[in-house]
C-alpha cells in the first residue's frame, strides 16, 4: 500500500487478504480501521505477524491478532505513564526542595549561572534558562504563574516545577552541583548521583511515547542505564561484557521504576504489568521484543 495513495477501507482490507492475512469480519475491521487508522495499527503492529522474506503474513495471522496487541500495547502504556508520572512529580518535588534550600527558591536563584555545575556545557544550560523563563513571561504562562507574578512578583521554584517537563526536569538535574544532587539522590534510597541521571533521561523517553501514544512495547533508546544490582542478582546474560537485557529497552525501564518508586508503589505497578501480560493471549511471544528476560518476575524480590 503506497504512503501517498488514498485507498478507502475496503481496499485496505483487500490489500491485507492479499498478503494473506485472514479477515473473519470484514465490517468489524473496518470499524476498528475507523478508529485508529491503517497507518497506526497495521504499519505499527504487523511485524510480528509478517515473514520479512515473502512480506506475506505467517499461515493462520488473522486481524485480530494485530489488533490485540495494538490493545495490549495501549494499556501498557497507560500502565507505564501512571508510575512514571509518580516519580516525575517525586523528582520535582524532591529537586525544587533542596535546590531552594541551598540556594533560595526565586526566580533570580534558579536562572543563576553560579548554582549550577555545567562545565563546558553553559549553552545547553542557558538554554533551559530560556525555556523556563519562557514559562515565566511568556504568551502561554499559566494561571498559577501569573498569580505568582501578580501578587508576589516572584514565582518560586516549586510552583515553576510544575510547569516543567520531565524532561526539562532531567535537565535541570543534570546541571545540579554534588552536594544537592547527592541530597536528591538520597530521598530515592540507594541510588548514585550518575545513575539516577541516566535513568531520567531513560524515563523521559518512555514517557513521551506513553503520552504520544506511540508504540512503547519494544521500546529502545541509546540511551542506556548503567549497569546494577538488578542486572547482578537476575543473572541477565551478557554478550562482550554487555548485558542483554535491561539496559536501553522496557525492561530497563521495569528497572528505573524499581529503584524510584516506593516498594509499595512498585508492587502495585509489577502486578498491573504481570496481569497484563496474563490478558494478553497470542501465539506471539511477546517479552523478548520487551526486553525482559525469561525470570523477569524475580525482580519483584529484589532488594535495591
């Protein structure tokens, strides 16, 4: 099917019969062609199904199989973006206290060059001066920063947290002086200042396609988290002194969220993943496109 050729829906469904893809209703698919969209649900989930030799589907794929791991998909992002929302607001919090404990929670404090540890990097810096006072002063400035504004001329930095995002969050973070960084770190339990900051960058790209709605099931960044306990005590496999799994994929997100949610948090979130994968019913194994390794659920147990 050319990306630039209308087809209606009942070309689309004739194209999938000809690649041998089994269509038992032909109203029901074009319904849920409505709804999503050939490009989203077909382009964004055949792969599995489809020998890439013959680009035909493998004997006996039928729609709904395509269709029930668009659905799984979904609700593994919704699952995802919920505790990676808690440990952005935790962040947030976390940041916006013991930075303005050091260093005063006004404007002028957290534009100031002298708060920070930026290195060489002093534009990467400014520019998210920029995109902060943007927040501040611009067009689009919320009502609770006008108030702020309004009333005390001032907007402190945790009510401008809330405007920020993760990955502004991240950024900010990264620019932190030692100590404050190591305060943050503390309120996350036994977690390095270098690790955290990988894994917010790992977290911010996950939660950009949960809230885009993109196709999050075989996430995979190069941004990769650094190696840790999780990886040791799950004895995940390596391949040149690397390991296998959970590093740039989901998994590596299962464990970014092991070390930043609270255990009870954490429980939560690993038995709405594990139902999850109970619903979903194909003969398409799923997990290794996740990134998860085959004892994935030992790291319930784990301690960190």
């Amino acid at each position: 099917m050319a990306s630039n050729t209308f087809w209606d829906y009942k070309l689309q469904i004739q194209n999938l019969k000809n690649k041998h893809l089994i269509v038992e209703d032909d109203a029901y698919a074009i319904e849920i062609l409505n709804k999503i969209g050939y490009y989203v649900l077909i382009n964004g989930y055949k792969n599995p199904f489809k020998n890439p030799n013959t680009n035909k589907y493998f004997t006996g794929t039928t729609f709904n199989d395509i269709y029930q791991l668009y659905i799984f998909d979904a609700n593994l992002r919704e699952t995802f973006f919920k505790y990676i929302l808690t440990v952005e607001q935790h962040i947030k919090s976390s940041i916006s206290y013991h930075f303005s404990g050091l260093y005063g929670c006004s404007m002028v404090d957290y534009q100031n060059l002298t708060n920070y540890d930026y290195g060489s990097q002093k534009k990467q810096l400014q520019l998210l001066f920029q995109k902060l006072n943007d927040k501040l002063t611009g067009s689009h400035a919320s009502p609770q920063v006008k108030h702020h504004l309004s009333l005390y001329k001032d907007v402190p930095l945790w009510v401008l947290s809330t405007e920020m995002t993760f990955g502004e969050t991240a950024t900010m973070y990264r620019f932190l002086k030692g100590h404050c960084k190591t305060l943050v770190c503390n309120d996350f339990g036994q977690i390095r200042r270098a690790e955290l900051g990988k894994m917010l960058i790992l977290l911010t790209k996950a939660r950009n396609i949960c809230a885009h709605g993109n196709r999050l099931y075989n996430f995979r960044t190069q941004d990769n988290i650094l190696d840790c306990t999780v990886h040791q005590k799950l004895k995940i496999p390596k391949v040149n002194s690397l390991y296998m799994h959970g590093k740039s994929d989901l998994f590596a997100v299962v464990i970014a969220l092991k070390y930043l949610l609270a255990p009870k948090d954490f429980e939560t979130f690993y038995f709405d993943m594990r139902n999850l994968l109970k619903i979903y019913s194909s003969s398409y194994n799923v997990l290794p496109d996740m990134g998860f390794p085959s004892n994935w659920s030992s790291i319930l147990k784990i301690s960190v």
